[in-house]
C-alpha cells in the first residue's frame, strides 16, 4: 500500500521552479487519493506461466491493475499563496475588497495554506503574502470546508444552529424537495433505505467510493451499491460531481451498455447509489486469465464499448475513466460500462474542458500537457484498452524499469505517454495495427473519432469492418464469451482482492456529521419509475 504525498512533491517542484511563478500562473496537481491508493507500479509483463488458468504469475501482484481514478485540481501561486478556486454559500468576505463573496460558482479564491478568501477576480492582486507558507499542506487539506480563519468569516457549520438569513443578500435558489415526484411514477412513490439492503460483500474500491453487493430484501434482487461518504465530497467541486453523476445515471439507463439507476437514498453521513447488477465480473479480471484475446474477441469489446462511448458524447457527456476495470460483462457476455464518477457533462461538440483527471496508464497526452480538451481522451483510452485486450500488456509497459526508483514514478509514466513512441506488437494483423494507432495518435486533432466525420470515422475503420453496429447496438450480435455462471449469486467471476473485506458500514460519528452541511445533499433520493414497476411485477 502507497500513500505518497504528491502536495509535499509539487511544493519541493513549485519552490525549484525554474521559472519564477508569477501572478496568475497555475499549478496542476494531484489532489489526495481519499482512499489508500492500491498498487506500487505499473509493470504488468510476467516471463512465467501461470501454475494454473487464473492463478498468479510468480511475483505478480494483482493489485497492481487496479488503480483509481483521481481528480486534479488547479492552484494558482500569488504571493506565497496557493489559491484554490471555492464556492461558498455563507458569509465570506474578500480579504483584498473587503466586500463579500458571493454568486453562482467558484466565484471565490481560498490559499489552502494559510486559508485567505479572496475573489477570484482580486486574487492576482492580493499583496499581503501567505502567513503559513511552510505549513505543511497535508495537515491543512483535509480540513473542514469552513471559511477560514478570517475574523468575519463564520466557519461552523451546523444543522442545529442555522445562521439567520442575511438582509441584503439575493435569494439562495430555492431548495430541492426532498423526494423529486416528478421522477416517480403514481403509486410507486416510495423511497428506499439503508434497512431495505442486506449487505452481501465488498465488490470494489476506488478514491471515493465503495461498492457493495446488496440484496433488496423485499424481492430478493442482488445489486450494487456505491457508497459515498459525505465528508470526502463536502469539497465545492465535488458537490458538483456528485450531481453529475446522477445524472449520467439518468442518462444511460436508456442505454444497452451503460449501467443502469435503481435508486439514490442517503443517511447523515453517506450517499448510496443503487445500481442495476451486472454479473459476468469486469474485462480486467476477465484478461487475468486470458493474458490476450483474439482480435475477434477484441473487436466485439471495443465495437460495443465505442457506441457506449457515443451515446455518452452525444448527450453532451465525456466518461473519462475508461479502463479495464469499468468495462463489466453481463450474464450472456455483452459489455456495460460501470462509474460516472469522472463523467463531465453539458459538453457540446467543440467545447473543451482542462480538469486533470482520470487513471495514470490511460490519461490522454492533451490532459498531461494541461492542454483543454474533449471527447477525444475518451477514445484515446479505448485505444490504451484496446491494446491492452490484443497485446496482453499496457501500451506504456515499463517492465524493464520496475528495478529502477526513478523510473516507477508517475511522472515517469506520464513522461512515457507524452514522448514514448507506441511500438505495436507484431503479431497484430494490420487492420488491428492501424486502429490502435488511430486511436494512440498523440495529437487529439488527429485521432480517430476526432476528426471531422468524428464517429463516423471509426464504423468504417478497416478494423470494425465485420461489425453490423445496428444489430450491435440491439444486442443481436452473439459475444464471443459467456461468463460462467453457476447461480445468480455466483462469485467466481469477482475479484479476489475483497474477499477479506468486511461488508458493514462503520457507524456514523457525530462530530463528523456536525460538519456536514446537509443542505447540499438535499433532493438526492431519487427511485427509477422504471424499475420500481418492474419489481412490482415479481
Ligand atoms: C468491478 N470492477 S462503480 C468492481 N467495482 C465496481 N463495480 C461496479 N460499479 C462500480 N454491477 C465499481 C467501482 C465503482 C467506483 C469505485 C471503484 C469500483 C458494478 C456495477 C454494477 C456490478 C459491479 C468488478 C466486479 C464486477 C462485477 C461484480 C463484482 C466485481
């Protein structure tokens, strides 16, 4: 298990800038993995055979494959001050103006060292410098989201004593009904929680979430179930995120690929996600024990991931954590796509964003060279699982160096990615040779399915050319693989790693649930219609 500090490396990185940072210049970092971060390095080529089909290779560590998606965040360094951008919906007032901060947004600046509020529009002009420049940030970071240390500023934030409204404030928008009836059909208007599930085991982990297998005691039906806890998500992005992410649920419960919403519930300190179960286990424990697939197995993944991949972008939304471990199979061996955690939506074609995240082997050049971007990042990780499916090993495989310390680092991993030029295995037949280079081109203008006839591009890639996409998209092509299932509840398939795990949640802790301010999660219950009357029919 690893816990490097990336804040003390960008700090020691920033102060021996080559450049002195100017007013304004921005910093991209790592923002903490909330959860241990699984994995030492990235070396996935084992000389040896397995003693047996699924069984580890000698020195294989499995955990290794699974790494979590992280969020970056921009800094921006004036004056000794390491400003984060904040929303904040209390008193705060701009240490620089002296008026109050206030607006839709991220319309604040807080310096995550000695905690300054400033706006963002004055934070280049801040004079004062930062008072706690060598603090440790790590101590400072997992604070309260409170406003700060400023006298006027109040930083508490407590259900039982709420702040009286403020005379000349505008209006906050009103509140979200704590049940949407919209959303739900007449007669079904029920909402779920914690006392319907039975918790049956840890399934996966990742730097905000954990995953359940639960079973709906009323019908006995097995899902999933992501927990989040309030606390980690407090952050003003994060907020932001998290309705995003029921949204895109919203979305791809339309889609034959995409993971499905069974209902959205919360207690004082979490959020859970109830979503559909898909049983056949995921591509990364799939290709454990295949070491490769056959292009034609390879083919079938990829031509079903890319329509999912189209659906999303077509509604505006870029996944951005394609990977082996998100790509799940269903009972009869079609793909869903699991995780909206990372989703950005309300993008339409042309537009680009430049948040930095993702997970390290399959992060996009353009979001390493801090450049904006789009939905092209998404179909360069198809192009890194791709490769992964046919070659048996990450395209950025840096085996040779796992001896060496300085080369099994992720910067050393991002290095490769931006410089490294991809050699192509091969045994790989051309039309295969050519896709994943379309898809690995390092400039996004230039990739397949980033062009102009964007999708297009890649239905009539040489590659796909067996592909009937209609029939595709309807599920009438027949997998190449069936996942072996002796029940419903068969585990074969799953992941050992949390075999050990315990399934309960640990009891909540009331000073930690005083910090939460529970206005934020209102209206988060939600009850998919659709599968509501789908279980009335059991
Ligand atoms: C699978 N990689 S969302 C376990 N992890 C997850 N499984 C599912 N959803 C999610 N049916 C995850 C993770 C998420 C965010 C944090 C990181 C892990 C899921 C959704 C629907 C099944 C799983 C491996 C696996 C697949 C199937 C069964 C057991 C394990």
């Amino acid at each position: 298990m690893r816990m490097r500090s990336f804040w003390s490396e960008l700090l020691t990185a920033a102060a021996s800038h080559p450049f002195p940072l100017v007013p304004g210049d921005v910093v991209s970092l790592y923002e903490l993995p909330r959860y241990d971060d699984v994995g030492d390095d990235d070396d996935d080529l084992f000389p040896n055979v397995p003693a047996a089909p699924g069984m580890p290779c000698m020195g294989e560590d499995r955990s290794i494959y699974r790494r979590g998606a992280r969020r970056w965040r921009k800094l921006y360094r004036v004056n000794g001050h390491i400003f984060q951008a904040k929303r904040f919906n209390r008193r705060a007032f701009c240490a620089f103006c002296q008026d109050r901060i206030w607006g839709l947004g991220r319309q604040g600046f807080k310096c995550i060292q000695c905690k300054l509020l400033v706006h963002k529009k004055c934070h280049k002009l801040v004079q004062k410098p930062c008072s706690s420049e060598h603090v440790d940030p790590i101590e400072v970071k997992d604070e309260t989201n409170g406003e700060g240390t400023l006298p006027r500023a109040s930083s508490v934030r407590s259900r039982a004593d709420p702040e009286p409204p403020l005379p000349d404030t505008p209006p906050a928008p009103p509140a979200a009904p704590a049940v949407r009836s919209e959303d739900l059909e007449p007669g079904s208007q029920r909402q779920y929680s914690l006392d319907d599930f039975e918790l049956i085991r840890v399934i996966g982990r990742g730097s905000y979430a954990k995953v359940l297998m639960v079973e709906l005691r009323r019908t006995k039906r097995v899902y999933a179930m992501k927990v989040i806890k309030k606390a980690l998500v407090t952050d003003d992005e994060d907020i932001d995120w998290v309705q995003t992410e029921k949204h895109v649920f919203e979305t791809a419960s339309n889609h034959p690929f995409l993971v499905g919403l069974h209902s959205c519930f919360q207690t004082p300190s979490r959020l859970f996600f109830v979503i559909e179960f898909v049983r056949g286990g995921d591509l990364m424990f799939h290709m454990q024990r295949q070491r490769r697939l056959p292009e034609e197995h390879a083919r079938f993944y990829a031509a079903e991931i890319s329509l999912a991949l189209h659906f999303l972008h077509s509604h505006g939304i870029i996944y951005r954590d394609l990977k082996l471990d998100n790509v799940l199979l269903d009972h009869e061996g079609h793909i869903k796509l699991t995780d909206y955690g990372m989703c950005k939506e309300g993008v339409r074609p042309g537009d680009t964003t430049s948040t930095f995240c993702g997970t390290p082997n399959y992060i996009a050049p353009e979001i390493l060279r801090g450049e904006e971007y789009g939905f092209s990042v998404d179909w360069w990780a198809l192009g890194v699982l791709t490769y992964e499916m046919l070659a048996g090993r990450s395209p950025f495989d840096i085996a040779q160096a796992a001896d060496n310390p300085d080369q099994n680092t992720e910067d050393y991993l991002f290095q490769v990615i931006l410089e490294k030029t991809i050699r192509i295995p091969r045994s790989l037949s051309v039309k295969a040779a050519s896709v994943l280079k379309g898809f690995l081109n390092k400039s996004a203008a230039e990739r397949l399915g980033c062009g102009e006839n964007a999708f297009l591009d890649i239905l009539h890639h040489p590659f796909f050319k067996t592909i009937d996409w209609e029939m595709l998209e309807q599920k009438q092509v027949v997998p190449p693989f069936k996942p072996r299932l002796e029940s419903e509840r068969d585990l074969a398939n799953f992941p050992p790693e949390f075999t050990d795990e315990p399934v309960h949640l640990t009891p909540d802790n009331d000073t930690v649930i005083a910090d939460i301010d529970q206005s934020e999660f209102e209206g988060f219950e939600y009850v998919n219609p659709l599968l509501m009357s789908l279980e009335d029919c059991v």
